[in-house]
C-alpha cells in the first residue's frame, strides 16, 4: 500500500474487524542493511493491544512495509524512503547560515544546497532504541559539529499507537544555539503495494499559504496567498486532473500551516478506489507536499515493484525550509535549556 509508512486504523467508529478486511492494516517492516552487521541491529515486532504489528530497526527509524528483497539495502541509492532526517530536514540554501556571527558551512548534497541534514544524515546513522508499553523510543547524540552543525544535540523519536492512530514525537536538547527541524520520509500510496502512480487520489491541505520556490528548490523569501493558484488545495482535488489543469510537473513545496504549537488539522488524502482516508495533525508551522517528482523507477521494492515519477506522495510535516536563513520564517534555533518538542498523528480510516 505505500512506499514509506505503513497505515493504522482510524476512526473509532470502525472497527478493527472492517479495517483488517479492508486491508488498511497490513504488518510493518523496516528496511535491514548490508552494510551493518544485522547482529547488532535491533529487529523487534511488538503486537499492540490492538493486534497491529510493527518491525523496527535502529538504522534512522526507517518505517517501510517489507524488507527490500536480495541484498540492497538502504545505503544503496534511494530518496529518503520512510526515514527520520535531520538535524535540519529540507534545504538550506548554498548549504551555509550566520548564527552569533560565526559563518557555518555544511555539507552539500543537493545541487549548490544542503539536504535533510548531509551527506550523512540523521537517516544514516543508528539509533538506541528502547521499548515502551505500547511503541519504541529511539535515540541518539550528534555530536559537536556533524556535518557542519554547530553543539550537541540528543535526539529522542518515539513511535507510539494511540487508539489505533499513530503518533511520532520528536524532541531535541542543545548543547549550544544550533538549527534544529526533524520530520519523518514516508511515502504514500494509497492504491497499493506497486499501484504505479498516485494521479487518483484526492488531496486536501488546510493552508491559506505556500513559499514559492527558486530554481533550487530554496524559497524566495515572500509567502504567497494559495488562492488562484495550483497550490489551492483547501478543498479536495484529484491529483492528476490537477497537475494537468495547471499544468505542473508535481510539488515540492512547503504548505505554510496555523501558527499554532497545538495540534492541529493539516491534510486528508482519499483514494476513491479503494476506500482507505489518511488524514495528518501536526504541531509544526508547515507541511512539504512531495509527490515523488524524483522517483525514476529504478529502485525495486516488494515483489519487484518499482517506484516511478509520481508513484507516491509524502507529506513532511516540519518547520518552513531554509528558515535559519530567512529571518521571517518561523523560529529553527534551538538554544541550551530549551527542548525541541513536537508531534505528528497520522489516522487511517475506510470512508
């Protein structure tokens, strides 16, 4: 069913029963390495109350619904397939910040840009993981200039069911002022495992605002109305009528969300054809509305299915890109004795 996160249950007024039927809730699995000695990964399935399976692995908290088949793993070639990134998840433009009047100067990988964190992101790393009640804990410490980033920071991501919803929570301590934005990778398909292309699928985003982009992808500076515009998606669109009304090769965009550090509504999904609904809350100021425009179809997934342009879509929910760079954008540094504290909910329902 999807690339990246596997789907929960949702509304309370479905059941289980209806949900397994509808095949909503399939096991989750994550992604192993051939690069780690798999004997030092932690490869655990914890059947919730609900009866919901979940792998885990503590290679970036890569969510994924099976394993890749042979031996090519995720530090082969791939776009970030159900990961955390980090420390600072997007782009940050010429891969370079002031902070107290010190120029930093991280690592590029994205054109002349700096991308989800380097070349050797928080999705490239391991991870501690602890197990709770009803979910995992995973952490870490980044050290004092990795990839160019300024102070330590311990990282905790915890996955968690809630009434048959999931929850990602993420928080972060500094030891010095540094740039901090985490969010989770998961691409969705809600057609199905190998469905090739997500054109069917109605998208709505609760944002009156979106930032415009240059050609690289860094935003401009000016937060535009969404009104007249392709990026009007307050109500439902189908995916594909759209691109073509508009004509546009997909987004890659940030979708400028409530102020609000409250839970809040931030977008639903609907596949017509097949019942399934996602719907995502969120904390954060913003949303990256990704539909997979990079995917080529040369990764090969679950029974050799691959994953071409637009075969799945993703929605980051994270604070606005290039924000340490762009004085107006929401707040990105974290300074020492504050915490990092946010939390996305992703519900899964049968309309």
């Amino acid at each position: 069913m999807l690339l990246g996160l596997s789907p929960r249950s949702g509304l309370p007024l479905i059941s289980k029963e209806t949900l397994y039927k509808k095949k909503v809730i399939p096991e989750l699995f994550h992604h192993r390495s051939p690069s780690l000695d798999l004997s030092k990964n932690l490869m655990r399935n914890l059947k919730e109350k609900s009866g919901i399976k979940r792998g885990l692995l503590d290679l970036s908290n890569v969510f994924s619904k099976a394993p890749p088949p042979g031996n090519k793993g995720y530090f082969q070639k791939q776009p970030y397939f159900g990961a955390v990134v980090g420390r600072v998840a997007n782009r940050i433009a010429k891969g370079t910040f002031m902070l107290d009047g010190k120029e930093y100067k991280l690592a590029i990988n994205n054109g002349p840009n700096s991308l989800h964190g380097g070349v050797r992101g928080f999705d490239k790393v391991l991870w501690t993981p602890r197990v709770l009640s009803n979910g995992v804990e995973f952490s870490r410490v980044s050290p004092d200039g990795e990839e160019g980033y300024p102070g330590e920071l311990k990282v905790w991501v915890t996955y968690t069911l809630d009434g048959g919803e999931l929850v990602v929570n993420y928080r972060a301590q500094a030891s010095q002022t540094t740039p901090v934005n985490l969010t989770n990778h998961s691409y969705f398909n809600l057609a199905g495992q190998g469905s090739p292309n997500i054109y069917d699928h109605e998208v709505t985003i609760e944002a009156d605002a979106f930032l415009p982009v240059d050609e690289s992808l860094i935003p401009t500076g000016e937060v535009a109305p969404v009104q007249g515009t392709a990026f009007d998606l307050r109500k439902p669109v189908e995916l594909g009528k759209h691109l073509q009304e508009f004509h546009i090769n997909g987004f890659d965009h940030n979708f400028c969300l409530k102020g609000s550090k409250e839970k809040h509504f931030c977008a639903r999904v609907h596949h017509a054809g097949s019942g399934r609904v996602l719907e995502v809350y969120t904390t954060q100021p913003g949303v990256q509305f990704y539909t997979g425009n990079f995917l080529d179809g040369t990764l090969k997934g679950k029974s050799g299915a691959v994953y071409p342009k637009h075969s799945g879509f993703c929605l980051e929910t994270q604070n606005w890109p290039d924000a340490v760079n762009q004085p107006h954008f929401p707040p990105v540094l974290l300074k020492p004795g504050e915490d990092y504290d946010h939390t996305t909910w992703f519900k899964f329902s049968v309309a």
